[in-house]
C-alpha cells in the first residue's frame, strides 16, 4: 500500500483494552504497510510497558496518542468507522478509499454515535458474533490488500522477507 504515495491507511483505536490488543494490532500495521496508529483513552498508557509487538513495529510506524481520534484525520484521508452499526456497508461490499482512516472500538465496547457520525462510511465485518480488535484489523487490512488492484509483491522472494527466522521450508513436489 505505502509503496504508492497516494494510497496509506491509517488505524484509530479507541480506548484499547490491553497491551497485547496493541500489540497485534502494531503487527497486523507493520504487515499491511499502515502509516500510523491513533489511540485514545487511557488504559493503554498505564500498560504500554507491557505492549506485545514482537516485530518491534513500533520502532517504524508511529504509535500516537489523542485526546480526539477525528481531530488527528491526515489530510485527504476518509474517516470509516468499523462496526457492528445498523445500516452499515458489508465489508465484502465496500470499495476501499485510497486513503483510510479506519476507526475501531475497544473488545468491550462499541465507537460513540458521535463517532460513527463523524465518519463517511461505516462498514462492518460479516460475521456471526462480534471479533476481537487484531482479528478485525487483520480482516479489514487484509480485503483492502486484496482489492486494492495494485502492484503486490508476492512469491518466493516476499516469502523469504516475512517469514520468522527458523522457517526454512520449501515446497518439494513428487
């Protein structure tokens, strides 16, 4: 996504429950190519000593704290709001803004109405039951990938660049 200057996604959490929701949520980033993570509220603070980033994210995409998660919208970027909302665009039907800024709720709440009112779009995940934060980032990291009808790197080359340390494995055909 970063490699093309005109398309970035952006991440807004709202008061994230714990350090390993941040955590993941830092990995999914670094894997996707985010540009940056908004959080408010303040119970990440008190536990960000603890945060779960085993890809060390954080060194590379800022992790920002605000007081108002639209006040920090980048420039051109379209606010959606991820939630279980009625009246909302399935995931599976949304097209993707070149520039995002994807809000998303703590595990156990929703985004404010004015929130969701502050937004453009609001999509939510087609699903039976409510996902946790990093599995929902994931998803919707990951249909923008798929949609975004660009340039993707893939095959062994990119293979070899993500995978951990001790993987080594390689295809063998009979």
């Amino acid at each position: 996504m970063n490699s093309d200057l005109q398309a970035a996604a952006w991440i807004a959490l709202v008061n994230p429950k714990s350090p390993t929701n941040v955590g993941h949520v830092m990995r999914a980033a670094g894997c996707f190519g985010v540009s940056g993570i908004f959080y408010s509220g303040e119970r990440f603070n008190h536990a960000r000593k603890f945060i779960t980033d085993t890809k060390d994210h954080h060194e590379t995409i800022p992790l920002t704290w605000t007081e108002q998660l639209l006040a920090a919208l980048p420039d051109d970027a379209v606010p959606v709001a991820v939630e279980l909302v009625e009246g909302a665009t399935s995931l599976t039907d949304y097209t993707h803004p070149p520039r995002a800024f994807y809000l998303f709720g703590p595990e156990d709440g929703s985004l404010s109405q004015d929130l969701v009112n502050g937004c453009r779009d609001v999509i939510y995940i087609p699903t039976r039951g409510c996902l946790n934060l990093a599995a929902s980032v994931n998803i919707v990291l990951y249909d923008r990938l798929l949609k975004s009808g660009g340039d993707r790197q893939s095959g062994d080359e990119l293979i070899r660049q993500s995978r951990d340390n001790n993987n080594r494995l390689k295809r063998q055909r009979d």
